[in-house]
C-alpha cells in the first residue's frame, strides 16, 4: 500500500508543481462489494465532482473535469481516498503457513463432513500438493458439483458450507477495522 501512495504521490508532484498532499491514515478495509460506493462518496465529496469507478475507464469523473483544477482536485481526492480506503486487493495477502494447513484441513476434512450432513456427496480433493492454489481456490475441485444442477440447494449448501476461497476472502488484514472497531492482537500470538 505504501509503494502505490509513494509511486502516486511522486507523479502527483511531477504533474502538479508545488502542490500540497493531503496526508490519508487508512479509515478501513471495505470488501469488494462495498469498497466501490465508498470510494466514489470519498472522491465525490474531495473533488466536488461527481466521481465513479469504472472496470473499463478507471477512476473517472462524470462528467469529465473541465478546468485544470479540477483536474488537480480529481487527482488529490484519487490520492486520498486511496490512501483512507484503498482498494480490496491490498487487503489480501498470499496465504501464510498458517493459512495453507488450515484451508488444506478444511478443504479435505471439514467441508466433505459438512457436505455429508447436508445430504451432498463430493468427489474428495486431489492429494496432489497443488490441488489448493493461493487464495484458497481449487480450480480442479468442485465441492457443489453434485447439486450445480439445483440452484436452490446449491444456494442453501453454499450458505451453511462455504467453500475455502469464501472464508479466506473474509477475512480483514490483522490491525485493520472492521466495522469500524480495530482488531487485536490474538492472545498468545507470538511477536516477531
């Protein structure tokens, strides 16, 4: 997070001489779903344009600036909102030691039982060690095959026996809020 705030920070002061930077403390960790209105309101309410986040175009506003402060003002509001919301992606970190051996348990021991209680018979995961890619996905491995036919049970299974992936997802960084409230420390997490 802090490279992307210094490599846009560094072309901010190139493109615009002299100017101030606002200095953005990161207010939460929002997930996907709700990380693009947020951003938007932020940029929105720092520009004074009416800002929107686009999958083909970006960050834009519309309609576009037309002056050159407002194309300054666009580029800060970016910047700070960046900073107090940055993007989902920046949440999530390759899984760690810890992560791998608990997605790997769920994967081969605590989902197949949830599926059996559940009415649902799943092909086991492969033991191959690359059945379970980062982020928790199984790419050859589909737990719900068995009721991909049924969109209600489907719906209902995947509720009450989430795959990996979707817990890992979930999950917000240490330290960082949720809800508006810090996490803490785990008691007994050794510190490094």
């Amino acid at each position: 997070m802090d490279e992307l705030l210094a490599g846009f920070a560094s072309y901010l002061t190139d493109r615009w001489p002299g100017v101030r930077l606002p200095e953005p403390t990161i207010e939460a960790w929002l997930a996907p779903g709700y990380w693009t209105t947020a951003f938007e309101q932020c940029a929105s309410e720092a520009s004074g344009l009416r800002v929107r986040v686009s999958l083909e175009a970006g960050v834009i506003a519309d309609p576009p600036p037309q002056s050159v402060a407002e194309r300054r003002d666009l580029d800060l509001a970016i910047y700070l909102c960046q900073g107090t919301l940055p993007p989902p992606g920046f949440a999530v970190a390759e899984p760690g030691p810890v992560e791998i051996a608990w997605v790997t348990q769920y994967a081969r021991e605590t989902l197949p039982a949830c599926l059996r209680r559940e009415g649902v018979i799943a092909q086991p995961l492969s033991s191959d060690p690359f059945a379970i890619v980062a982020g928790g996905s199984t790419p050859s491995w589909d737990p719900y095959a068995a009721v991909r036919g049924d969109a209600p049970t489907l719906r209902r299974v995947q509720a009450v026996c989430p795959h990996p992936a979707v817990l890992l997802a979930g999950l917000s960084p240490v330290g960082a809020e949720v809800s508006g409230v810090p996490t803490e420390r785990v008691r007994g997490e050794v510190s490094r």
